[in-house]
C-alpha cells in the first residue's frame, strides 16, 4: 500500500494535533485555529491516531478519519493518518519518526487544556516535553487544576508569557505555552454518549 505523507518543508512551522478523533468536532477545531493564529504556524496537521492506547474500542480508523476530514476546514488544515504509515502508537515514538524524516521542520505539539491533567500519564510524558515545544489551548473541563497538574508544575520554568507565543514554534524544548482562549464546550465524549455528530 502506498503510504501517504505530508509534505513540509524545512524552516516551516507545524502544529501537530493528535487524536482519536472519535468523533471529531467544533472543539478540535478550536484547539487547531486558535494555535495556528497565535502561533503563526504554517499548517495543522491532525494526526488520526491508529488507536489510542488510553482509550479502548475506538470507532474504525476509516471513519474516524471522515470524521476528522469533515471538521477540519480550510488549506492550513492537514488530516493525516501518518501515525499507521510511519507504525507508531505512542506520541514520543511519532514525534521522534517526524522529526527524522522531516529535517529541519519546526513541529509543535498542541493540545486541548483538558489533556493537561493527565498528561503524565502518558508513555515519556517528559521526553515528550522535551522533544518539542508544546501549545496547550483552554478547554472548558480543565480548570484551574489542570494548569496545577505533574507537567505545568515540573515544567513551570520553561513557560512562555502569552505574548510570547509566536516564540514557542521555534524556541529549543522544553518550552510550553498556555492560551486562554475562548472555550468551546464540545467533546468526543459527550458526542459518543449522545449518539450525535458535530
């Protein structure tokens, strides 16, 4: 099977926004177009995870990303499922493949503020951290301990003001960056448990 790569160029500037996209809604979207105005990134790859480990008994990959295709609008907007092309699960594992094959690509990792609490438990959350720098966006169900959690503490010195944030896609990691943007109260989970589509 021919595998499917984006393409990226050396000097540019990419968020990368992981998931299972089951399904995918407004509140992806969110995360994605406010980093990519503050940031000023180049494009938004959203990686279409194979399967999450952290979550069990997704929906297909194939209509997972329809989902994520029919959400994400906009030629900045990538959806990608190069996660089973490069035949990595863990995120460490996928932003050490992208920073291989993409020499001189400047990736920052972005997530939703409600992944922040529980994002040491994910395999070599510090590693992570310190293989590229990370846009963390304001979700509705983060709060204040979210931005109280393992990882904003352990890495509170290595935090960009906001009015900094277009600094953190090329500042060398561990570097990070909070937004406060407006909330978008959407989620995959209370869409999966009301049988609804975004």
């Amino acid at each position: 099977m021919k595998r499917n790569y984006p393409l990226a160029y050396p000097g540019q500037k990419i968020g990368l926004l992981g998931g299972s996209f089951d399904p995918a809604h407004a509140g992806h979207l969110h995360v994605a177009e406010t980093a990519r105005a503050l940031l000023g990134l180049d494009f938004v790859w959203w990686l279409v995870s194979p399967q999450n480990p952290l979550k069990k008994n997704s929906s297909p990959l194939s209509s997972r990303l329809k989902s994520a295709k029919s959400v994400a609008r906009g030629s900045r907007m990538v959806v990608t499922t190069i996660e089973s092309d490069l035949k990595t699960q863990y995120t460490l594992d996928t932003l050490k493949a992208l920073k291989l094959r993409y020499k001189g690509v400047n990736f920052v990792w972005l997530m939703g503020g409600d992944n922040l609490g529980g994002f040491e438990h994910w395999r070599g959350w510090k590693e992570i951290v310190n293989e590229v720098p990370i846009c963390v966006v304001s979700r509705p169900t983060a709060g204040p301990k979210a931005r109280l959690g393992r990882m904003a503490r352990h890495f509170a010195g290595k935090r960009l003001p906001l009015s900094k944030a277009k600094l953190v896609a090329t500042d060398p990691p561990p570097t990070w960056v909070y937004i406060p943007a407006r909330f978008n109260p959407l989620s995959s989970t209370a869409l999966r448990a009301h049988g609804k589509k975004a």
